[in-house]
C-alpha cells in the first residue's frame, strides 16, 4: 500500500475521511432519536395526566426537547395570541374559531413539525452524499492505479509480477469505497423511515390537539 502512487493514496485517505463523517453523523443521529423518543415520552406522560391545556404548557417549561412538545408549543402559543385577540371573550372565540382560527392554530402546528424537521433531517445530505458519490471515488482511484500500472508495464520497466500489487492496491480503493457508500445509504434510507414515522406521529398528535380546543370550546 506504501508503493500506491498519490493519486490513489489520495483517494484511500478521502474515502477513510468520508466513512469517519458517516459513522460520526450515524452516531449522532442515532442519539438524537434515542433523545426523542425518551422526551416524546416524558411529555406523553405529562400531557395524558394534565387536566388543562394550560397545565400542560407549564409542565413543558421543565421538559426536555420532543416533537411533541415542540408542536404543542407552537399551537398552545397561537391560541393564547388568538385569546388575547379576542380579549377571551368565550362567544367570539368560537365564532372567530370557526372562521378562521382553525387555521392560524394550524400555521402554528406547521411550524412545530417544521422545526423538528429541520432538526431531524440535518446532516442526511452529507450521509446521501457519501453514499453515491464515495464509489465513483474509489472506482477513480482503481482506474487511476490500474492505468499506472499498466503503463509501465508498456515501458518494458516492469512485469506482471511487478505490477500485479499495484493493481491489488488500486483495486483496494474500489473495496473502500463500498465500505463508506454500503453503511452511509442503509442509515440514509433507516433514518428517512424514521423521519416519516415520527412525520405520522406528530400530524396525528396535531389534529388531536385541534380537537381537544374545538371540545373545550364547544363546552
């Protein structure tokens, strides 16, 4: 490996940079559901056991970053600013609900999903990055290799015996290529699932929330 020409060399070190970004942003990435669905269920707890939306959002204050959370923020935030509108007169806010509050509570939620979105899908470009481009480097790095090679078996300065490791070494730049592209598309592909599932969970909890203030209304 130490007779690899710089090129290829150059190509083994890209690619071993590119699998420690990987496995890096796995890890982190991996944490952070963990993170997530620890938190989703702290809040799920607090949420379940409350008697009031209000005693929900001051329980929030104390709980750690969630989806769940996030979202009930923003659409608890936009009701009480709807409220305020309405100096909480009880008549008019089921009138104005009605007509156009729904949809001033659901800008709200959407800004939730928004940001944990963001959060969740960070550094997924870099893993799908890595993925389709890392096998075309390591195949450059083999062309490039078996091309040197060659040559100077058409010099006449070598022979096959001589060259044949060279070859081998370039053929290795292929191999390390796969190594960083095979895991960086399989987390790409698994976080995505989980990003769409979590999508699922936090609409279902959105309209959800949108009911339990239409019921509080209609009281």
């Amino acid at each position: 490996m130490l007779e690899a020409s710089l090129v290829v060399k150059a190509v083994l070190v890209s690619l071993v940079f590119a699998s420690v970004v990987c496995w890096a942003i796995v890890l982190k990435k991996k944490k952070l559901f963990s993170e997530f669905k620890e938190n989703s269920n702290d809040f799920l707890d607090v949420y379940k056991g409350a008697s009031s939306l209000k005693e929900v959002m001051e329980s929030c204050k104390n709980l750690p970053m969630s989806p769940y959370r996030s979202l009930f923020t923003n659409g608890y935030t936009e009701l009480t600013k709807l409220k305020e509108h309405l100096n909480d007169d009880r008549d008019r806010l089921e009138k104005h609900f009605s007509q156009y509050g729904l949809n001033i509570l659901e800008r709200g939620l959407k800004k939730g999903v928004h940001e944990v979105n963001v959060e969740l899908e960070k550094f997924l470009s870099t893993l799908a990055s890595i993925g389709s481009v890392s096998p075309f480097v390591g195949l450059f790095g083999t062309v490039w290799g078996i091309i040197g090679s060659f040559t100077g078996l058409a010099g006449g300065g070598a022979t096959i015996d001589a060259v044949a490791p060279g070859i081998a070494e370039a053929l290795v730049a292929t191999a390390v290529g796969l190594l960083a592209a095979i895991p960086a598309v399989w987390f790409y592909n698994k976080f995505n699932n989980e990003n769409a599932h979590i999508q699922s969970e936090m609409d279902s909890f959105g309209q959800e929330f949108l009911n339990v203030v239409e019921r509080s209304l209609a009281k």
